[in-house]
C-alpha cells in the first residue's frame, strides 16, 4: 500500500517514513529540502533495507505537484508534515508562513480530492492550546487565539480539513504533537540544524559538544516548582509510530468520525532544569547554562492528557527523558 509522506525528509517525518516501511507499506516521500537535504531517503534506506520514493517538489508549485499525482495515481493515504515550523520566524515573516503552510496545505488537498485520496493525517501541535487553563490538557480544551502566524496556520489546516470532511467523503486524523526530542537508535536521521536552534534539545546539545558556548535557561520565575516552565517531551520514535496506528485506525474505517483528534504527548511535564539534569546524568556531561529573562510568548506550563490516544489509538509513549537525551546526544555526535 502506498503512502505519501510529505515533508518526509523531515525532522518527524523521516523517522515516520522508518515505521512505515518496518510495517511494510510502500513510501513516497515528497519535500521541497528547504529544511532537510536528500540523502535523508539514502539514510532511511540504510535503516529499512529500502529506499523510499523521492522526489523534490514544493506544495506551493502547483503545476508540478499536479503533475506528480498524475504520475503516481494508487496513493492510499497521505501524511501531511512538509512545513515550517518556527515560531519566532514566523513572527517576523508571516506571508511566508501562510504562504508555505496554507497555500502548500491548499494545493495538496485540492489534488487529493481530484484524485480521490480520501485519507490524510496531520502535524498539528499543542500550541493550538496556548496557555491552557487547565491541566493535562485534553483533546476538549478549548483552542485559543493563536500567538503566532505559525500556531494560526495549524489551527486553519485543522479547521480546513473539519470543512472539507463535512462535505465529502474525505478522512483525516489531526496530531497534536508536544515537544518532540531524541533521535532514531541507529544515529543515522535525527533533527538537523539550521542555523542557530530555537528549541532546547538541540541547544543543550550542541552546547555540550561545544558548537554554542552557552545554553540560556528562558526565565526561571514562574509559578513552576524550580521556577522553569513545564513542557510534555515526546521521543520522535514513539511519535512516528502514533502516526501508523492513528493511519491504519482511519485506513480500516474504525474511526467514529470523518475527523478525528489526538493529542501525542507522554503525559508527564518536565521543567528546562529537569530536561538540562537528565541531559547531564544520561551522558554524563555538564552543560554550561546561564539563567537569562523570560522568552516571550512562551506558555507556563503545558503537558498532555494521553487517554484518548491511548484508549482510542491503543499507543502509548514508551521512551523516557533519559532515552530521549542519549538519542538527542549519539545524534549531535554523529553529525558534528
Ligand atoms: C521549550 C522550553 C523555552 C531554548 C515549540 C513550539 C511548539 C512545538 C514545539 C511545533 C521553553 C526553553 C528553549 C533555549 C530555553 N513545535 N528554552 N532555552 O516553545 O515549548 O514549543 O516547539 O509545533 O509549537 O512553540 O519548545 O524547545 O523552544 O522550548 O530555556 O535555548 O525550553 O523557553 O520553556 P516550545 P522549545
């Protein structure tokens, strides 16, 4: 069975593609590289023993993602990942997000539907929650107003996917990921780099191989136990494998809705402090931080209700911090 993996050179979507193949499906990975190279697919070959399909196109070029689905006419599904994801740049340039997240997203269902593709998952994320009044946050919470250009253009792809089941026999799965972190086992596709890292694994890392001098702790005056915020970890092994029971939950019709959402986290809340110490007891390696202001725009504390996820989708997280830091490391060590 042949499924499409947009953004499959991706951070998350790469470690997707190893769980669909080690399930025997057939992978078509499309990703324009703007934040990845190819040799993703060589390396997910290397784990799999096969190379998926790929082909470099952009969402946002219309006549040639039009042209691959002529091509490639038995695609049963579609994994949605190809976007960007920074949330600062998209402060700064927030055409650029709409136009790659909202026009990208807009082209390829326009395809599905021509083509009949009825069956689509997608990245979402927990920031749909913003600061949440209540805690673990379940799939019930109310989504707030967006904080930035990029946490609206999850929320609008969510919202387009509700309208389009609405109206058509169309299915979709929508993943609301929390933090992702760590690596794939095998050190060969991890989250690569661009540039100075926005998020706090691959800073902890790459200051403790020296590529950074100092890590700054965002703040730690909150209404947390030790100050710092709280955030749900979530290994990117244990997401790419929700994505194939949340596909093969839609693909055998078990869904009780044309639109169904999950939360993917673990359930626990762990602090910057947490996260920084169970770096340093898993490796071994202490890493220079310094405590600096608060981070705009940054929430409390977030960490996600897991039952439904866990009932519905019979997956549960089964990677610790520990594993997730050790993964994040051999990686790191593995690309410097
Ligand atoms: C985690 C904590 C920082 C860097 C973002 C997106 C979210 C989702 C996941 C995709 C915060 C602190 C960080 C540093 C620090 N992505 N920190 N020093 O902001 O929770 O979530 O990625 O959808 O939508 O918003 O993740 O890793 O940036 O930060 O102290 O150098 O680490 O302030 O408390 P965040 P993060």
């Amino acid at each position: 069975m042949k499924i499409l993996v947009t953004g499959g050179t991706g951070y998350i979507g790469s470690h997707t593609a190893v769980e669909l193949q080690n399930k025997g499906y057939e992978v078509l990975i499309l990703d324009n590289l703007s934040n990845s190279t190819a040799d993703v697919a060589d390396k997910i070959g290397l784990i799999t023993g096969k190379k998926p399909d790929f082909e470099n196109v952009d969402l946002c070029d219309k006549a040639s993602l039009h042209g691959y689905f002529r091509k490639n006419k038995d695609i049963e599904a579609v994994i949605h990942f190809a976007a960007f994801k920074a949330v600062g740049e998209s402060v700064e340039k927030p055409l650029m997000y709409y136009m790659n997240n909202v026009t990208g997203m807009i082209n390829l269902l326009d395809e599905m539907l021509k083509n009949n593709i009825a069956n689509i998952v997608y990245s979402s994320s927990c920031t749909v929650y913003g600061e949440a009044d209540k805690l673990p946050v379940s799939e019930e919470s109310p989504v707030k107003k967006a904080e930035s250009p990029y946490g609206f253009t999850k929320q609008i792809g969510e919202q387009m996917l509700t309208d389009i089941s609405k109206v058509n026999d169309f299915h979709s799965v929508i993943l609301r990921y929390f933090n992702p972190a760590g690596a794939h086992d095998s050190s060969l596709i991890g989250e690569l780099p661009s540039g100075i890292p926005n998020n706090l694994v691959p800073y902890i890392t790459q200051t403790a191989i020296g590529k950074r001098e100092v890590l700054t702790v965002n703040g730690n005056d909150y209404d947390t136990p030790d100050g710092t915020n709280i955030r749900d970890y979530i290994h990117v092994v244990d997401l790419a494998k929700a994505h194939i029971s949340a596909l093969e939950r839609m693909l055998s019709k078990k869904s009780e809705e044309k639109s169904e959402i999950f939360n993917l986290g673990t359930g626990r809340g762990n602090s910057v402090m947490e996260v920084i110490n169970a770096f340093e007891e898993a490796t071994g390696i202490k890493v220079n931080y310094r405590i600096g202001p608060r981070r705009s725009g940054d929430v409390v504390s977030i960490y996600s209700d897991t039952e439904r996820a866990n009932k519905i989708l019979g997956w549960k997280a089964e990677r610790d911090l520990k594993n997730m830091m050790l993964t994040s490391w051999n990686w790191q060590k593995a690309i410097n």
